[in-house]
C-alpha cells in the first residue's frame, strides 16, 4: 500500500480545495496532477511541437524537467525546466491543450512514471483524474469527488471572472462538457 491520499474527479469539482486542505491539516505535500498535463501542453506551445504528435511530445518529454517545489507562500507548486510558470498554466487554451496531450499514452506513461516515483516513505495528496484508478491502485485512502455540471460550471465561472476573463457561464459549461466528454471517452485511462 503507497501512503497517498487519491483524490479523483471531473475537473472543477473540487478536488484541489479538498486536497490543498487535507495538505495544510497534514502537513504534506499535494500534487495536482492536472497542471502536470497543462506543463506539457505549455512546454509543447513553446517549443512549437503540434499537441496530437504523439512522437513529437515523447521526444520532448525525455528532456522535460517537471517538478514540485515549495513557492513564496510555502504552497507546493509545478516547475517547468526550473520555473514556476504559474497563472501561464491556468488559460482556457492551455486547459484544451492538456486534454489533448492526455489522450496520448506516450504522455500519459511519462507522467505516470514521474508521479509513482513522487510516493515514498513520506504521506502526500494526489489529486487528478486517474490517480486512485491507474496511478496508484495500491493507495491507502481514495476519494472520488463530483458535483452537478452546471455547479462545476458555475465555478469555473467565477475563478475566470476573478482574474478578468468574463467568459458567459454557458460558454464555460459547453466547453467543461466537451472537456468530460474527451476525458471519460478516450481509450487510455478513461
Ligand atoms: O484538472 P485540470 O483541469 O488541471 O486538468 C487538465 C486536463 O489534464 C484534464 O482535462 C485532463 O484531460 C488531464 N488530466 C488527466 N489526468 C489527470 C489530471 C489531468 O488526464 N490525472
């Protein structure tokens, strides 16, 4: 058994406020495994690689540097070849972009690897997609969060609007749908 706390769930369902609070009672460190899959989106926007080129993000993956490290705030983080890209992480492009990259298997076992060798002897909060189903079957506690889209929506809604991207909540559930849609019907780790 892995002392990881698996935190799975849709996206927007609130699964990085239960772990960044389960991280701050413990004391250990939280892993969103989302922004891993936003990185490689980025990294591959930088270096022009096209997000369906499944040999193309592989190639880039073997020189990749993603890692987590602990930020101003104290807060456990990404870093990107050794920089915190931060919000760069966060538009509705790059989110597209992530779950594009995550239909990739090449990408998907690159990453898998990264997070498996994250667990040790120490307890952490993992949180993503497929992290209790595929990741780490062998966790000691898994949680699988959802809420109703249109609450999902309402929320991401309002995290865009905080920081000055009035999207129209309806656009927001469209693309939160397609999102779903893409991520429980792909072929690995649906
Ligand atoms: O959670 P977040 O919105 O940051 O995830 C971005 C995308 O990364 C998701 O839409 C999904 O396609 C992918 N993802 C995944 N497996 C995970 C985490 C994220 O496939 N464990």
């Amino acid at each position: 058994m892995q002392k990881v706390i698996a935190i799975d769930g849709p996206s927007a369902s609130g699964k990085s406020t239960l772990a960044r609070n389960l991280a701050a009672r413990f004391q250990i460190p939280y892993i969103n495994t989302g922004s891993m899959f936003r990185a490689v989106a980025l990294a591959a926007q930088r270096r022009g690689v096209d997000r369906q080129d499944a040999a193309g993000l592989e190639a880039m993956l073997r020189e990749l540097d993603i890692d987590y490290r602990r930020n101003a705030a104290g807060d456990w983080e990404l870093a990107l070849d050794g920089e915190f890209p931060g919000e760069a992480l966060r538009t509705a492009d790059i989110a597209a972009g992530a779950s594009l990259v995550a239909t990739v298997p090449a990408v998907r076992e690159a990453l898998k690897a990264m997070q498996r060798k994250m667990a040790g002897s120490q307890w952490l909060v993992m949180e993503g997609r497929d992290i209790g189903t595929n990741v780490f079957p062998d966790a000691e506690v898994k949680v699988f969060l959802t809420a109703r889209p249109e609450v999902r929506a309402a929320r991401r809604a309002a995290e865009l609007r905080a920081k000055g991207d009035d999207v129209p909540v309806d656009e927001v559930l469209t693309a939160l749908l397609e999102r779903d849609r893409r991520d429980s019907e792909r072929d690995v780790a649906p």
